[in-house]
C-alpha cells in the first residue's frame, strides 16, 4: 500500500499522522518506508530526534521532494510493504507527484473554517475520486498526547498506550488495511 497525506495548507497534521501511520504499520511487524516529500523535513526531522532519544528505529524514511516522486515511489513499494508518503504544502507539482503515486490519500483538516476553506478544492477533487474508491470512516482528532509524543520522537502509542489518539490510530490503520487493494 502507498499512502499520502496531502493538503495544501500546512500546519494540519500531515507530518503527525504520516509518522504515526508509519510507526503502527511498523509496530504490527510490517516493513515500512516514510517518503519526507516536504522540503522542511519535519518527518526526517521526527526520526532524528527518536535516534537521539535512543529509541530504535521503527521504519526507514527517505527525503524525497521531488516532482518525479511517482515514478520513484512504485519502486521503493517494491522493497517495502507499505510506503507512507508525508507530503508537501502548497507545492503543486509535488503534491500532484505524490497524488499520483499514491493508492490510498488522507486530507488531514483542522477544525476551523480556515482550514475547511483552504482545503476546499483538494476536498472537492477526493468527491469526485470516491466515485472510484470509498472514503475512510476512521478520524483522528486533535489531541495533546500527539504534541507530546512528536516532541519526544515517540508515538502516541509510546507515551500513552490507553489513549484515545493510539486507538484512533489503530482504527485509521486497521482501515487502511481492510481497503488495501
């Protein structure tokens, strides 16, 4: 499975959930690559402060912004089982390279009319998408554990394992898996 969380505003959870995507499919014993397609590098920037804590390396992650991201991430899919791919803000052609390479795509929004605005055509483009594939049930909501975790270079998981954010975690992946194609 490929999956991209996309969405041209940044700040919404993107990175938070590729990380914690990332690391669940990994904590199930799955081999997974966390492509970084944001030129900020918060995903790398994650894994770097998880070494430094001394905790062990849950997944591979590659830099990857790059518009030719579609073409590379098939091939990276190939050695992995899965690839979750952290994607870019307001880079169009770059979310369009990860657009295209993914099989499954999550539009994380803040719950602001800010946000619902600013997501309104990427939000429009998944309407006419479900046509083909159906939509997640699963949501994740803002939750501090998350703050907390990311600070650590740990998972919700980690930190709290009783959390509402781990358990809405591992319904988002359990989903994912259960729409694999």
């Amino acid at each position: 499975m490929i999956v991209a969380l996309l969405n041209q505003k940044g700040g919404v959870g993107k990175t938070t959930l590729a990380t914690h995507i990332a690391g669940e499919l990994a904590m199930r014993g799955q081999h997974v690559v966390l492509l970084d397609a944001d030129p900020q590098g918060s995903s790398l920037d994650w894994t770097q402060r998880r070494s430094q804590q001394g905790l062990p390396r849950l997944f591979s992650a590659v830099g990857l912004a790059r518009e030719t991201l579609h073409q590379e991430a098939p091939e990276l899919a190939r050695r992995a089982d899965h690839v979750v791919i952290d994607g870019p803000p307001r880079i169009a052609a770059l979310a369009r390279s990860a657009l295209l390479a993914a099989e499954r795509v999550l539009i994380p929004v803040q719950p602001s009319p800010y946000d619902l605005w600013a997501s309104a055509e990427m939000v429009a483009l998944i309407r006419e998408a479900q046509v083909f594939r159906p939509a997640l049930r699963a949501e994740v909501h803002q939750r501090i554990v998350f703050a907390d975790s990311v600070a650590a270079g740990r998972l919700a998981r980690e930190t709290a394992p009783d959390s509402a954010a781990a358990r809405e975690i591992t319904a988002l992946v359990d989903e994912l898996l259960r729409w694999t194609p």
